[in-house]
C-alpha cells in the first residue's frame, strides 16, 4: 500500500501517475523491460549528442587552425593585426586580454568574496537582506551586453577622467561588474558548505565574528572560493559583447600603439574580439586563421580550466 | 607543570564584562566594510537602470511612433520597427531551446537517474566543458560547420550563408548545459524516499524516474527551461556572427533567412560607423539604449519568474 | 533552533525492576555532604528565565542557581528547553536569529543581558562543549592556541597549551603529535580536545551539552571522570539525556519538562531542582518521579 506521508510530499498532482496507477501498468507487461532499455539508450543519445557536437567544433578548429599554427609557429602570436591574413598575429589580443584579466581580479574577487561573507556570516534573514541576494540572481541573468551600456555610461563617459575613456581600464571595469554576480554566488556557496559546528566552536572560546570568520570559515572555504574565482576568470576572458560597446576595437592599430603600455592608455582590444573581427571578414583566408585564434583561445581556457580542478582536488583533502 | 592562574573573583562588575573596546570597534568596521561589498550589487543594479533610461527616453522624443511601427531595423535611414528585432529574437530562442530542451533534460534525466557513478564523473565535465565554449568560438562553429553542412545541406544550397537557424541552433548548444544543470540540480534534490516508495511498489527505473521523480521535480525543471529561454535571449555574439545582417534587417519570421536580433542590433550600433547625416540618424545611437532597456526588462521578468519556481522547490524540501 | 538535538526522538530508558522507586546511585566514592553543598557560593542566579525564537516561546518559568564548583544537570525529555536554558549562560543564543530572552541572569552578581556586557568576554569566561566533538581543521596546538591568542595572551603558549592538555586528560596520549590534525583524533579524544581548547582561555564555568552522546561508553567513562576532576577549579553545567550519568556524577540535577498549551504549542519549563540525591531518591513533583523510575521519557 502505498503511504501517503512518502508519495503525497513532493508529488505535484498530474492524473494518472499516482502510485497505484504506476503498478499496476508496471505489472501489466514484461514488454515494458524493453522500454527501459531504449528509454536509457534514448537519453544517453542525447548526453552522446552534446559529447559529439564539441568533438566536431574542437575537430573542425582543429583542421582549420592547426596548419596555420604549424606555418606560422610563435611569429601567429608575436605579431600584430593586419589586413592581409598572412601578416596577421594575435599580439594586441593576448595582451589585451591579460590586461582586462588582471583589472577584473583587481576589482571582482575583493569585491565578489566581501559581499558573499556579508551575506552568509553577517546579514540576518531581514527583507533587506532578501533582497540583496534576489539582487545578486537577477544580476546574473542580465545579458553581457546590456552590462556593455552601464560601462559606456558610467566607465567611459561618467568616469573619464579615471578611466581615461575607452581604454582598457573602463573595458576591465565592465568586464568585472559582468562577474561579479557570478563570483558572490560561487563564494557564497564555498561559504554555506563549511559546517556551522566550527563557528560555534569560535564562537564558544570567546572569538568575535571576525575571529571566527578569518580563522575558521575563510581557510575552510578558500578552496571552493578560489576554484569559483577561477572559473569566473575563464569566463571573463571569453566574454566579448560588453566590450564592444566599451571601445574594445575590431580593426588595426596604427603601428604605435602596440605594446603592453600601449594598449593600457589607448586603444586596445582582446583575443575574443579579434576572433570575432575575422570571423567576420569576407576575405576566406581569414577563416583558418580565425580557427588558429580560437586554438590559442582555447588552449588558454582548458589551461585554466585545469588549473581549477587540480587545485580544487588537491585543497580538498587538506585536513 | 606550569601553573597557570585562573582568574575567578567571587563578586564581578559589569565594566569586568565589558570587554575591549578596541576590538569591538575593529569589529564593526569590519562589518561595515562587508556591508559595503554586498551593497555594491545595489549600486550595480541602480546605475544599470539610470545607463539604460536617459538616452533610451531621449531616442523615443527623437522619433515618430510610426517609426517604431516599420517593417524593418534600419537604424540609420530612419526605420525602428521593433517588431523585426522581437521576430528575430523570438526565432533565435525558440530554434534555440528547440536544441536544448531535449539534449538538456535528457542529460539531465540520465546523469541524474541511470548513471553510474564513475560515468557521472567522466560525463559531467563534458557538460561543464561545453559550458566554457565562448560564444565567439560558437559563433564560428555555426556559420562554418553548422550553416553548410546543417542547414545548407536540408534546405538547400540557395539558401543564405547567413541564416537566424543556423544562429539558433549554435545558442541552443549553448543553452544546453545551463538548461541540464539546473534540470539536474532540481531531479537531485528529489529525496531518495520518493524513488524507494516506487521501487518498493515494484515499479522499473524508467517508470520511477519519468512518471515520480520528473514529475517531483517539475517546478526546477520549468526554472530551467526559463533560464535557458533568458540567456538565449542574451546571447549576442553567435546571433552576430551566424545571421549576418550588420546594417539591419527586414522584418521576418523566415528562420532560414537572415536576420537580427535585439542583442545583436544593439553590437552593430556598436562598432557600426555612422555615415548618413540627418534626423535619423541622430536616432541611429539611442536606440541602442532603446532596445537595451526592452532587452533588460524581458530578462529581469523572465529571472524574477524562474527564481519563483526555484523558490517552490525549495520550500518543497 | 538548537543546533544541539532540542527534536531528537526521546531515549528509551531501561528499567530492570518497575517496582523499585529510586535508582541505585553509583557515586564512585565522590559524594559530598550536603552541609557542604548547601553552603557553596551561586555562580549563577537564575529567576523567571523565558525564551522565544521568533515570537514562539520555547522556554518559561526558569528559577534556579548554579552553585560554585559543583556539578549541575539538567535533564528531561528531548524538547523541553534544556540546551535553550544552557545556551543562555554563555550568550550562545544571541547567534540565533530572533531569539529573545527574558527575565533575569546573573553571572557573580552582574546582570548578563544588561547592556554594555559584552558577550564575545562572557563567552571565554563561560567555556561551552558541544554535543558533537568540533575541533577546528587545524593542528591539536593551533586548536588550543587559538582562543588565547585572540584574548590577547602574553605568556607562554606552549606552557598553556600543556597545561590545558594535562587538565583535560590528554596530554600524555598527544605530546608528541601536538602538529597533527585535530580530525585524525578518536572521538573521545577530540571531545576531550575541546574541553582542553575551553579551559585553555582560563574560564570558571564549563558548560557541556550532552558531551557524551556521541562517544562509546568508555569514552564517556573517561570523560565522567574527568569531570570530578575538573569540578574542583571550574563549575560545570551539564545537559544530559542519560538520567543514569546525572545521577553518578551531578550534584544537583534540574529536572525539564514540557507543557503543551491549548493550541498545541510546546513549552519547557523546569519541574523540580535539588540535590542530586532528592531528586533521584525523593522527588516532590510525580512528573519527576515519573521520570526518573522510568515511567515515561
């Protein structure tokens, strides 16, 4: 008999699955072994599918890119945009994009990580604070793009004099406001998991909440917060839409512009945007090279991507 | 053994319990400073609104309502029919969650039911690699492989290079992950009570985990599928890259046709150049504030509706 | 709510012969004259003691005093406000969103809720041990290190840090492991960690909720015994569910029931306390007697 204290909790009512029911068409039939079977083959297609769909992206890069990067070798990476494809490197790109990575550290992981302990260690369950964290959700389902316009407003426009304008400085800001939202839920999350008993223990020798938090709770959660950060970063370092509104350029820089400090005060641009620029361009020529980008792009982001899981599996068997 | 004194004097005054006060003073800058972090996300959100809403305001006094009513998104010669950008919207993330419904529940449903652990650990970074794809690198997967071999190759070659299908498709793999994550997170968070109450009734796996636990989990599952309907909305790169049309388009619900989308009207009016002089195109900049405030709004709905669902499910367990 | 069981299910009680009327009291040969009990010094002045969580009172009626270096039980069934009542003594409940607590609270004298007090200095002079072992995920030395350190102790760590380990019992089976994790510890050893890291910030009260329920039963003789030994330098408040332990080693036991309202609420409040010896040979109230010859709970 079924009891209703099992099935009655987390049912929602749809006529015709309720326990009963489902017996007695169980029992009905051997042939419904079979449609387990094709149900698990069916479902597991469809995990099959998504596997296929990237070895089929990675292949096709692949052949496209790999030859470019054997005939070009480093000189792909060393030098500089250009019209003609066989001129063309990633240069500015990498640097670019290393450049809007160290900003968005700078300011998305105090910021991310400070807000999260607020929310987990400090706020009482007070509207306000509900708010706060429905705040922190919806900012994560805004489209990057939209986060495009706030840093024309604000980075370029509003805040010209610290930004310098359309630099990599305001590019970096805005790239950092996009993750934010993600590095407070991640950092949030690291934070839950740490068991309550070791506060109370903290707090039970006489530790102020700080104390607690500092000794305790951040150690405990620093490997969860750091893979989180890291993640973040790879995400960051493929995001593209916010920074075309935000003066990341598409085209070729004069040949002054081009170094590391260069790119820091004017003009400037990533490896994303130039993989949109020439995935963009009519020439043919450009679409291997745009495959070879992508390579670089790539390699970067399963480096650090790796980084993550090495470091998560290696924290969490600390203590 | 060292002797340590212990300091208990039978009579204490309140000063005795004070405790330091340079130490609570510590605290509560500290606190104040966490405070400030969280608040941030406040200002976030604030100053999003105020970005999108001066010039947004400021193109809709620039032009005529009819404007708004065109059969095209030809920003610069004047031509704001929203409804182009809606269309193509609309096809995009439908054709896109077309692809991601199936492929994502279905991961969903088996990584949570039928596989074994050691499968799970190999299949889910899969997933969570497909994650990391940028959608630049998207974008080009679809108008180089799915494009021609896909699309051109049922339909034909005459059709465009360029279509919003072929776009869809490309944000749909995109989509997937999120959609199977979510989707799994809430079949996860179905106690095992509920699966043992069907076995024990002698009912089979595929019976159990489609007829009780899905049906358990449904209000995730909708919150899935509204989030993976956001961020397809969102998307712009792959829709900029695979549907062409950088100068605007006309109004079509053709998915085979080109076509542009509110994200991607808004990064064309990005790195477009102005060239036409004119009224118009005094207009050609603020729509993007425009379209970005209709954009943000359909999102902000669509979370404040997928977080209610999530809510329901919390509450459930 | 109590992180501490306050909703476990209620232990059965064993009961060999129904007949008899009191339970057989094991002292071990640390009984005490009750001349001697009575003429000790209150560490703790408790009248009228009331407790809500969110607007929900959990606790009422609460009248008692905590003597000086003497061991005080509060026992009862599960849900009655027993480690609600404790948590009280060391500001433990002001963590807990919406807990109010009402009446009054003396600690030597001072008025513990009265304001300026500052909880974080009441809580390292009134050391608690919790149900389940927690020693911090850090080497035995930095456990017991941490709360001086932070009190702002000068003196000798590694002196106190012994010296808090002997007291506990300890030292002898961790002095030469002192860097090793605290986890890799037995149960009992990591329960008696705690007590070292709680006296090691130089209390004069230890308060310990249910600190065998997690133990074997000679883990929990090893810590009962050191119990009689810590009741000398400290006084010790002891919530406990094994009606057996408050009898061996109490010296007065508060005995917690709970009072179900009209509208079904449940409110704990305290039946009857006394010496130890009263209670289990000679309680006043039936529900007591009840209780501890085992007819119900």
């Amino acid at each position: 008999m079924a009891r209703r204290s099992d099935l009655g909790s987390g049912v929602v009512a749809i006529p015709g699955t309720t326990a009963t029911h489902v017996v007695r068409a169980a029992l009905r039939g051997k042939r419904f072994r079979v449609g387990d079977y094709v149900v698990q083959i069916l479902l597991l297609m469809t995990l099959m599918i998504a596997l296929g769909v990237l070895v089929v992206l990675l292949g096709n890069v692949a052949i496209r890119g790999v030859p470019v990067l054997e005939q070009r070798g480093t000189n792909f990476l060393t030098t500089t945009n250009s019209t003609l494809p066989f001129l063309a490197g990633v240069k500015q790109g990498i640097i670019g994009s290393l450049e809007l990575l160290v900003i968005v550290l700078i300011f998305a992981i105090p910021l991310g990580v400070g807000a999260a302990v607020y929310l987990e260690e400090y706020a009482k369950d007070t509207r306000l604070n509900r708010l706060l964290v429905t705040n922190v959700r919806n900012l994560a389902g805004v489209p990057s793009i939209v986060y495009g316009i706030l840093g024309l407003i604000i980075f370029v426009e509003f805040l010209k004099p610290l930004t310098g304008g359309l630099t990599v400085i305001s590019g970096g800001l805005t790239l950092a406001v996009v993750v934010l939202p993600i590095v407070i839920i991640t950092s949030s999350e690291a934070l839950r998991a740490v068991p309550n008993s070791i506060r109370e223990a903290g707090f039970g020798v006489g530790a102020t909440r700080w104390e607690v938090i500092r000794s305790h709770v951040l150690p405990s959660a620093a490997p969860g917060i750091f893979t989180g950060a890291i993640l973040t970063l790879a995400r960051a370092i493929g995001e593209t839409a916010p920074l075309l509104l935000v003066g990341a350029l598409l085209g070729f820089f004069a040949p002054g512009n081009v170094g590391f400090w260069g790119q820091l005060r004017g003009p400037y641009t990533s490896l994303p945007t130039l993989i949109f620029s020439w995935s963009t361009q009519p020439n043919p020529d450009f679409r291997n090279l745009t495959a070879a980008a992508i390579i670089v792009l790539m390699a970067v982001l399963l480096t650090v991507n790796a980084a993550a899981i090495v470091l998560r599996n290696r924290y969490e068997r600390k203590w | 053994m060292a002797q340590v004194a212990i300091a208990a004097p039978k009579r204490l005054t309140a000063a005795d319990l004070a405790g330091s006060a340079r130490r609570r003073r510590k605290e509560r800058a500290i606190r104040i400073a966490f405070l400030s972090a969280a608040g941030f996300s406040i200002l976030v959100s604030a100053l999003i609104v105020v970005s999108l809403l001066g010039k947004a305001v400021q193109f809709l006094t620039l032009v005529h309502p009819a404007q708004l009513l065109a059969g095209g998104w030809f920003p610069r010669q004047g031509d704001f029919g929203i409804s182009t950008l809606l269309a193509g919207t609309l096809i995009v993330s439908a054709i896109a969650m077309l692809v991601a419904t199936p492929l994502g529940l279905g991961a969903a449903i088996y990584l949570s039911e039928y596989a074994r652990p050691r499968a799970r650990r190999t299949l889910k970074p899969i997933l969570e690699t497909l994650a990391g794809v940028p959608s630049v690198v998207m974008g080009f997967f679809a108008l180089n492989v799915i494009s021609p071999r896909l699309i051109q190759a049922l339909f034909g070659r005459a059709t465009s290079i360029f279509s919003l299908a072929a776009a869809g498709i490309g944000v749909g793999i995109l989509v997937t992950p999120l959609v199977a994550s979510v989707a799994e997170d809430a079949m996860f968070a179905v106690p095992r009570t509920l699966r043992e109450a069907a076995y024990g009734l002698g009912a089979k796996k595929r019976v159990t985990s489609l007829r009780v636990v899905f049906p358990a989990a449904i209000s995730g599952i909708v919150a899935a599928l509204i989030l993976g309907v956001s961020r397809a909305i969102g998307e712009t790169m792959v829709v900029a890259i695979a549907a062409g049309a950088t100068g605007g388009a006309l109004f079509t619900l053709n998915p085979l046709h080109y076509g542009q989308t509110m994200t991607t009207a808004m990064s064309s009016l990005a790195i477009g150049s102005d060239a036409v002089g004119g009224n118009s195109a005094a207009a050609a900049f603020p729509s993007l504030f425009f379209v970005g405030l209709v954009l943000f709004a359909l999102t902000l709905l669509l979370n404040a509706a997928a977080n209610r669902f999530v809510r329901r499910v919390r509450r459930r367990y | 709510m109590s992180e501490s069981g306050e909703y476990m299910d209620a232990p059965t009680v064993t009961r060999s012969d129904p007949s008899e009327r009191s339970i057989h009291l094991e002292r071990r040969g640390r009984e005490r004259p009750e001349e001697v009990l009575e003429d000790a010094s209150f560490v703790f002045e408790i009248k009228d003691l009331e407790v809500s969580y969110g607007g929900v009172q959990a606790v009422r009626n609460v009248s008692l005093n905590v003597y000086e270096n003497q061991i005080t039980a509060l026992i009862g069934p599960s849900g009655c406000g027993k480690t609600t009542v404790l948590r009280c003594l060391n500001r433990m409940n002001d963590l807990i969103d919406g807990a109010r607590v009402e009446g009054t609270l003396r600690y030597h004298g001072v008025d513990l809720y009265e304001a300026g007090i500052d909880p974080v200095e009441v809580r390292r002079r009134i050391g608690m041990v919790f149900q389940k072992p927690n020693p911090f995920p850090k080497s035995i030395y930095d456990n017991i290190a941490f709360g001086p350190k932070i009190a702002g102790f000068k003196g000798n760590m590694g002196d106190l840090v012994e010296e808090s380990l002997t007291r506990a019992a300890l030292w002898d089976e961790v002095k030469g492991k002192l860097k090793t994790s605290a986890t890799e510890l037995s149960g009992g050893q990591q329960q008696r960690l705690c007590i070292a890291r709680c006296i090691a910030v130089q209390p004069d009260v230890i308060l310990m909720d249910e600190p065998c329920a997690s133990l074997d039963p000679i883990a929990t003789l090893k810590i009962e015994e050191l119990m009689y030994q810590l009741v000398s330098h400290y006084t010790i408040v002891i919530v406990t569910h094994n009606m057996q332990q408050a009898a061996r080693i109490s010296d007065r036991t508060a005995f917690f029931t709970v009072e179900v309202e009209d509208d079904g609420h449940r409110v704990g409040t305290v039946v009857e306390y006394d010496l130890t010896d009263h209670i289990f040979t000679n309680p006043k109230d039936p529900r007591t007697e009840d209780y501890v010859t085992g007819r119900f709970g």
